[in-house]
C-alpha cells in the first residue's frame, strides 16, 4: 500500500552535530508537513511544503533548523548543531491538495541528542 | 501545536466494552480529524468529518461533531486488544493543531 516513507527510523548525535532526516511523501500528494513529537502527547508543527515550495515556517527554528522538498528527491529536515533539547521523534505528513482529506504520517525518526 | 482538551486523558476497559472520548477546541473549523498512534509508532488516520456534519461511522468507529459547541466524540464499539493506543483529535487544514490525546488501555 501506499506510505510515506522516513529514514532513518533511530539516529543518535552528540550535542552540536548536525542531524538529517528524510521523508518520502506519497506521490500525488502535493503538501509535506514536519512535526515534532517532543513529550508523548504534544505535537508541535515546524514546517509545511507545497510541492518543493515553503508553504507555512512558522514553526520552525529558523537559526539551526532547516528543510527542502526538492523534485525526485525525498524531502529532508536538517538540524545543525543539534541541541539536547532537540531529542524527540520527528513525523512527516503528506496530504492531496484541497481540504478534506486526511494526512498520512510516516512512521517517523527518533532523534536521540547526547 | 495543542488546540484543545481532550477527556478523558486515560482510559482502560475491558475487551469488548465501549469506549467513548471527547474533545474540545477553540477556533471554527471546516474539518475534524481522528488518529490513533500506537505505542512507539506513526499517526494512523482514522475519520474526517466535516463542519456541516453531525455523525459519522466507520466500521466499529463512530464520530460526532457539534460545532456549537466545539466539541467532538469519538465511540469505539466492541473494543478489542489492538485498539490499545492513544487517540487525538486534530484541526486545521494545511497546519494541523492537536489535542492532547486519550490514552486507551483495552484490558483482555
């Protein structure tokens, strides 16, 4: 069946390394989003994607973290000189255009900063 | 990214009870959506309904939505094993916001 696909599933960084997180969206989907699970129950928005364009950045934190969605290529989140508060599980989202329709997440990266 | 309460935070029952929770939010919405994520795993999607909609079903799961009072329920019915997971109800269209989840324990 169809999925959105991330790697890697665990990726462990010494505080101040930089971190790279990959997502396959689901073709046809035309919007990618990036949330962080930090706590088991709190989900925060970071980035959100309209095809290989920026659609929504309000969430990110714009100094360390970055992201792209390039054609044929997996998305990628990357964090430079990761911090230990950035430890927690990363979700990517993908979703058709118009609303309506319900998102499909991958089954995310754990990011474990040390 | 919380928009709202939901209620209750836990939840345990026995193997085919019911299980019902609610949720709360603050803004108008055009939609509302219900996940499941099991323990360590990704968000599986399981309903929409829509702002004119008051009930839907889907299979063994049943949706309301009052948009009066901006709240929704959601009933699992002959609860089984596997639905052990936690459930969130989530707004927004293009900027999901998410409640805090109702952690369900179905006990065999």
């Amino acid at each position: 069946g169809e999925e959105v696909a991330q790697t890697p599933k665990h990726l462990v960084r010494g505080e101040g390394q930089k971190a790279k997180l990959y997502c396959a969206p689901i073709k046809g989907h035309s919007y990618v989003f990036w949330y962080q699970q930090v706590l088991k129950n709190e989900f925060k928005f970071l980035i959100s994607f309209q095809n290989e364009n920026v659609f929504d950045e309000t969430g990110m934190p714009k100094e360390r973290f970055s992201a792209k969605c390039l054609p044929n290529s997996p998305c990628s989140l990357e964090i430079q000189a990761t911090k230990l508060e950035d430890s927690a599980v990363y979700f990517c989202a993908s979703t058709r255009a118009g609303t309506g329709y319900g998102y499909t997440f991958g089954s995310g990266t754990r990011l474990t900063v040390v | 990214s919380q928009q709202g309460e939901e209620d209750p935070q836990a939840l345990s029952i026995q193997e085919g009870e019911n299980a019902t929770m609610n949720c709360s939010y603050k803004t108008s919405i055009n939609n509302l959506q219900w996940y499941r994520q099991n323990s360590g795993r990704g968000l599986v999607h399981l309903i929409l309904i829509r702002s004119n909609e008051r009930e839907k079903h889907s299979g063994r799961l049943r949706v309301t939505l009052d948009t009066s009072k901006k709240s929704s329920s959601l009933l699992i019915t002959a609860s089984r094993a596997a639905d052990t997971a936690s459930y969130f109800c989530v707004t927004g269209d293009y900027k999901l916001s998410f409640g805090a989840g109702t952690t369900v324990t179905v006990r065999a």
